[in-house]
C-alpha cells in the first residue's frame, strides 16, 4: 500500500487529486491530508483516511508539522499544492531523513512560483510569454496587466492603465508582474509529460463559462502547437507527472501566461472526458503503466464538459 501526504486539501486541486486516486486505486492508497480549517470544512477529508489540520504553509511551524507526519503516517509520496508548501518541500527534499520520499516539487518547480522567474525561465527554453514591460524605467501610454509575482490563481491579477502605475510605490511595482494585455480565448492545458521518456499529452480547456473563479462549462480540444510548447516545457522542468499553464493570444499567437507547477481543481473537467492525467501522474511517479490514462485527442476531436455542485455533509450536531 502506498501512503500519500495531500497538501492544501481544502482547494479543489487536492479534491480532485484524492478523487482520482480513490476511484482507480480505492484500498490499495492510504490517503493522508492536511489543510489549515478542520475536517468538517473540508470535503477532501471525507476521501481519506487521515486527516490532520496544520498552520498556514507560510508559518515556520508547518515544515516541522509536515515533517512529523511524513514520519508518523509513514508517508511515501507528498504532493504540495500551494506555493508556500513547494518551498517548504525543498529543504525536505535535501533532507537524507527523507531520501526514500517522492515529493512532488523539485527546486526549479519552487523557483517557478514566482511569476518573474518563470517568465524568464519559459523565455529561456524557447516557449512565448506576453511582452514585459519595465514600469520603473519606462512609462508609456495605455494600458497593462499586473500581477503579483509571488500571486496565486487570480487574485490581484487586473488590467491597469500605465497612468494608474504612477500612483504605486518603487516597492509595489518590483512586488509585480507587468505584461502586455492579450486577447482570447484564455485556455488552460493540462500537461502530463515523462521525463524518463519524453511521453507527453495536452489537453486544452477553454472557459466557456466561469462563475465566482470557477470554471462551469468547458471545451476540450487539440492544439498542435500549444502541445508542443506542453512538451517544451515538460522537458525544461524535467517533469514527471502532470502540471498545467495558462495561454492567451497576442499579436495573434498563443502565449503562456502563468505556469502552475501542479494540476488544477479544473484538471478534474479533463478527466471526465476519458483522459486522466490525476491518475496517470501516480502511476507514472510510481512506476506503474499510465498508458491506459491517456491517450492523444484527434485533431478535430472535442468534447464538451459541463459541471454542477455537489453537496456533502460533513457533520451533524443534535
């Protein structure tokens, strides 16, 4: 049996993680998560079989927290999801304590949670970002997208006019991103890529509709040049497993707009369609044949996802 640590377990990322684990491998995993809220706030905790509530990911108490159940829960495999918990993963990693840990992060993958650092890097191995634009030294006309570096999903991610950029301090304006303003559609590509052998498989999800951040009805489809910009980047970050990036048009071509080294709670719009990169991910990680996860989307093939709530009660008090 195989014992996994899920961090972030309250984020849909992690939800679907645990979804697609216990679905395909039920028994044969023992599902450990953590999450800052307690169990009854958190659905995950209702897929595994331990739950343990930990300070925020960015509190020095959390690495030794983290620490102290990979030994206890005798984990074998830790996924981190948030950026704060790729970074703790790295001292882990280094740790010869935990030589025999298959942690889902890497230093590079760390270095990548800042939005700065990833542009340069994509840049670096050939794959297109949005122009930059240095709004210290230089302030022209119209209008930008900012974005904190160091920013997760969405949020502080907003159109700004250059105008609006003499107003922020030296110090706000090197804690962001400044971009070029693309076009539609946004699309999202779930990559899984091997690195032990250069296996790789795109699946691009367009938004069709989004309600409160959260993605509702979705395309998937095949794009021959956003798969090889997957396959660019799977071999860059000599990824074993499955991540997924965002891009846009500009001056009518696409470009990678944000890099998350981990799937998405959207992910989970990609494996109902037939095509499990979640499940896929751990078998690759863990040796096992992931060929009956995935296969390659024809050129004209797509198909048309729509997504609806589910309720869970997670407790009752008389």
């Amino acid at each position: 049996m195989t014992a996994i640590l899920l961090g972030a377990a309250g984020t849909g990322t992690s939800f679907a993680i645990a979804s697609r684990l216990r679905a395909v491998w039920g028994d044969a995993v023992r599902i450990v998560s953590v999450d800052i809220n307690p169990s009854e706030l958190v659905t995950t905790s209702l897929l595994s079989d331990a739950f343990i509530q930990v300070p925020l990911a960015d509190d020095p108490a959390y690495e030794n927290r983290i620490r102290n159940i990979l030994l206890s829960e005798g984990i074998d495999v830790y996924v981190p999801i948030l950026n704060e918990e790729h970074v703790v993963a790295q001292s882990i990693i280094e740790d010869p304590d935990f030589s025999g840990l298959d942690v889902w992060s890497s230093e590079l993958y760390a270095r990548c949670t800042d939005k700065d650092f990833a542009d340069k890097f994509l840049k670096r191995i050939g794959v297109p970002t949005p122009k930059v634009i240095d709004p210290i030294s230089l302030r022209p006309s119209g209008t930008c997208f900012v974005k904190p570096r160091r920013g997760v999903g969405s949020k502080g991610a907003r159109k700004l006019s250059f105008a609006g950029l003499t107003g922020l301090s030296k110090l706000e304006l090197e804690s962001l991103i400044v971009q070029e303003v693309c076009e539609g559609p946004e699309v999202t590509v779930d990559s899984f890529y091997d690195a032990h052998t250069d296996a790789s498989f795109a699946y691009c999800r367009e938004r069709i509709e989004t309600k409160s951040g959260v993605c509702t009805k979705a395309r998937i489809f095949f794009d021959a040049e956003l798969a090889n910009i997957a396959q660019k980047i799977g071999n860059g970050l000599q990824q074993r497993g499955t991540i997924c990036f965002q891009a846009m048009k500009a001056r009518s071509d696409w470009v990678i707009t944000d890099l998350n080294v981990r799937s998405g709670a959207g992910t989970a719009i990609t494996c109902s369609a037939g095509f499990d990169v979640l499940a896929a991910a751990f078998a690759c990680r863990t040796g096992q044949n992931y060929s009956k996860f995935v296969r390659q989307l024809a050129v004209d093939e797509e198909f048309i996802v729509t997504r609806q709530y589910a309720e869970f009660v997670m407790a009752h008090r008389q």
